[in-house]
C-alpha cells in the first residue's frame, strides 16, 4: 500500500471516528476544538481532513444531522412545539431554524410537518457521508452473530406500502397515527416491518408492510390497516444496531452468509422487527433483528 493510500485509510478512520462521537452526543456543543480531540488532531487538520472524505464541512455536518433528526420530530411527533424543536437541535429561536430547514429542504418546518416531500428530504439525508461508514462483511462479520431459530406465527396488524421507496415515510406515518389512536404500544406491541423485495434495485415495484403485533380484531378504518399473520418457521437472524435508513443485516445475510450456508431460502418476506422504536430513540442506538425465512 503506498503513502497516498495509508494516508487515506488513516483519514477516514478518523472521520468514522468523529461521526460515531457526533452521532452518540448530538444534543451536546460539538465545537471543532472537541471533535478535534476525539480525532486527535489539531482542528486545523481535521477540518481539512474531514472535507476531503465528506465533502461537507464538520460544523456543517452536524447542522445537517440535527436537522435530520428534527425533520423526524416534526412528522411523527406532531404535538411538539416547533420551537421546542428548534431549540433541540441547537438553534437560537424557530426563526432561525426556520430558515436553516427551508434552505436544506425547499420547505419551512410547518409545511414539512403537515405535507413531508419524501423525494427532497431522501435526497439530502440519506447521502453516504450522514452514514458512519459502509458495510464491510470482512470487518463487520464478527459483530453479526447469525443464528437459527424458530420464528413464532405472529398475528399483526399491517399496512401495505406499494411505490418508490423514498414515500416509504409516508406510509409508516400514516401507521404511527393510527397506531397511536389505537393505543397500541411499544411496551405491549411489537413492531415488525415485511419486506418483499429490495428497495435499492425494485424502485416502484418496491414493497413492504409496516406491522405491529395484535391479537384482537381490527376495526374499519380509513387508513387502509388490515389483519395479516406472519408465517412461522425456522429463520437465521442477525442483530443490526444503527441507523433504520440502511440496515446492513439483510444485505449480509443475504449475499455473505446465505451463499456459504447451504440453507434455502423459503418462500416468505425478509422480517424486521424493531426492538426499540419511538421519537426519543437516537439513530446510533436503534436495534434491529432481521430475520431470513429459510426451509
């Protein structure tokens, strides 16, 4: 490996470094000096250095993340004062948010809350620099213990989401409403997510339903919620713990353990279930368990 080479390797190190500190303490000040600290280089350096592998500057970084995060408040907690939001992600007053947001998305944060365009918001927070880093199976295989268990037949509640994965959010705020009305929740009711094909290649063709477990019968509703069971049967399973945008699981245990397993896939959605799920939930510390139904 030549000097440009281990110098490049070295400075994204350090970023990954940096984004798991900021993604772990973003309500606290995140000044250059600090995070500077946590890389272990002048801020000089890392401001530099940071720019080269992101290409967005660190402070700016940071103001997209929180801007990420208050951009999910605002759709799905829809009593939270704007203001109180504002504040949350580091700005003076809603003003200023205010203006932040609409330079970032196109559309003040009121707007936003009431009618969400999912195509703007995907293509600002979900390019490769908001991620700490790609997924490495060679790295990172350890870290997903797979394991073979029997899944239970489950009876769910579910919402069906056809379309372009980018209106994805829709469907799952259109679910958390009635959910809430319903009073289903996350202590007493799991939260499960079928996927039926995968949302990078199927485009418009992409299909999933958005679930959560339920016993009693389902009333009518506008939403469009229906009575579905999950099939029971012998699954492998992997943990993921991170950001829901991309959950690295399913793209391991599909192309890297499945291919060595000798197992079989069986004729059932890939199942997420959503450990923990809720508006106060950091991106960092969400816990997915993907299960793969196989014979």
């Amino acid at each position: 490996m030549n000097k440009r080479a281990v110098n490049a390797h070295v400075y994204r190190h350090r970023v990954e470094r940096v984004l798991e500190h900021i993604n772990a303490h973003l309500d606290e000040r995140l000044t250059l000096a600090r995070l500077s600290c946590v890389a272990g280089v002048s801020p000089f350096h890392l401001h530099h250095q940071f720019s080269a592998v992101t290409g967005v500057p660190l402070t700016k970084l940071v103001q997209l993340l929180r801007l990420k995060r208050a951009s999910m408040r605002l759709v799905f907690q829809p009593r939270q004062r704007i203001t109180d939001i504002a504040l949350e992600a580091g700005f003076e007053n809603a003003e200023s948010f205010s203006r932040a947001f609409r330079r970032e998305l196109g559309q003040t944060p009121r707007a936003f809350r009431h009618q969400p365009r999912w195509d703007a918001w995907r293509a600002r927070f979900r390019l490769q620099h908001l991620r700490p880093r790609p997924f490495q199976p060679h790295r990172e295989h350890a870290a997903l213990d797979v394991r073979i268990v029997d899944f239970p037949e489950t009876r769910v509640a579910a919402l069906e989401h056809r379309g372009a994965p980018e209106h994805e959010y829709e469907t799952v705020r259109k679910f958390v409403a009635w959910r809430v009305a319903n009073r289903l929740s996350p202590d007493r009711h799991r939260s499960y997510g079928l996927h039926y094909n995968d949302p990078r290649t199927a485009g418009a063709d992409y299909r999933m339903d958005v679930c959560v477990s339920m016993d009693r019968p389902i009333p009518e509703n506008a939403e469009g919620v229906v009575a579905k069971v999950i099939p029971g049967g012998r699954c492998a399973v992997a943990r993921y713990v991170g950001s829901r945008d991309e959950v690295r699981a399913a793209a391991h245990l599909y192309e890297t353990w499945l291919p060595s397993s000798g197992e079989t896939l069986r004729d059932c959605p890939l199942i997420f279930h959503y450990v923990n799920v809720g508006p106060n939930v950091a991106e960092h510390e969400m816990i997915t368990d993907v299960y793969l139904p196989i014979v």
